[in-house]
C-alpha cells in the first residue's frame, strides 16, 4: 500500500488495506458455512479488483465468472463452480471447462482499472464479524463489490 492507497484505489480501512480485509474474510468463512457460499465471488472480485500478478487467462475465467454471478445469482455460480471442482479432481484430469462462460464478456485487453466504486476496504465489521447484520446482508455487499469490479473493467476498453 503506497501513500496510504491499495492497489485498487482505495483507502486503507480500519483493518487496513484489502488484502488484510480479503484474508479475515477467508479466515471467517472457514468457521461460517453459510458465508462460504460467496467465496467464489469474493476471490473473483478481490483478484480483478488486484490483478497484478496474475495471469490474463485466469482473470479473463474470474471476470467471466462474476458476470454469471451478476446475471444469474449465487445458486447458477455455485452449480458452475462445483461442476469445475469436479472436473478438476485428481481422478478426472479433464481440466477447467468454459463452456458455461461463454456467453459472458471476455476480460477487457488493456491495463486494470486504478478505480472501484466499491472495494474491500470499504466494507464493515462489527464484533470481528463480516456477517453481523445477517448473511443476506454480507451477501448483498459481495455482490455490490462485484457489480462494481466488473462495471469498472468494462468501462476501461
């Protein structure tokens, strides 16, 4: 964190910057079943929202995957997300299908955007607690987080 701002563009919150918010959030889903089912989106969003390091073709399936997220809510992620666990296990070899994506966007070519209108910095916590005013509410902050990471990187083309 240079000057006081994340990578994304965001100023630090209490916790610091994302990456100190993004590791409390995979340290409480682990004990939280329930807040676990955004896991998938919260990686996505944190990955695109702090993409240097990593590779065009993951983020292009990231940005592909929260758009399915955005259009067709958690349930449709979560069935795409467990079929690519299944193809992904040891004894299946087959590898990471894209079928189920291809309808979406392709990541944008360019540089990532500097700017979020949502971040993770931004989010609250009470009582050591993403989840203290209920699930539906943390969930509802996820999906903000990510309708702004991928409205940000379309409006970078």
């Amino acid at each position: 964190m240079a000057d006081g701002h994340c990578d994304c563009g965001a100023a630090a919150g209490p916790l610091g910057g994302c990456a100190d918010y993004y590791h409390a959030i995979l340290a409480e889903e682990q004990a939280d079943p329930e807040m676990y089912k955004w896991h998938t989106p919260v990686v996505c969003a944190y990955l695109l929202q702090h993409s240097s390091g990593v590779g065009e073709k993951q983020l292009d399936s990231q940005f592909r995957l929260l758009q399915l997220y955005l259009d067709a809510g958690l349930d449709a992620l979560l069935r795409v997300a467990a079929h690519q666990v299944a193809r992904n296990n040891h004894r299946a070899r087959s590898g990471y299908d894209m079928r189920p994506l291809t309808a979406f966007a392709p990541l944008p070519p360019g540089a990532a955007p500097r700017h979020f209108r949502a971040t993770f910095c931004g989010l609250p916590l009470r009582d050591g607690s993403f989840v203290f005013d209920g699930h539906a509410a943390y969930g509802s902050r996820i999906e903000t987080i990510a309708g702004a990471t991928v409205e940000s990187w379309k409006s970078a083309r």
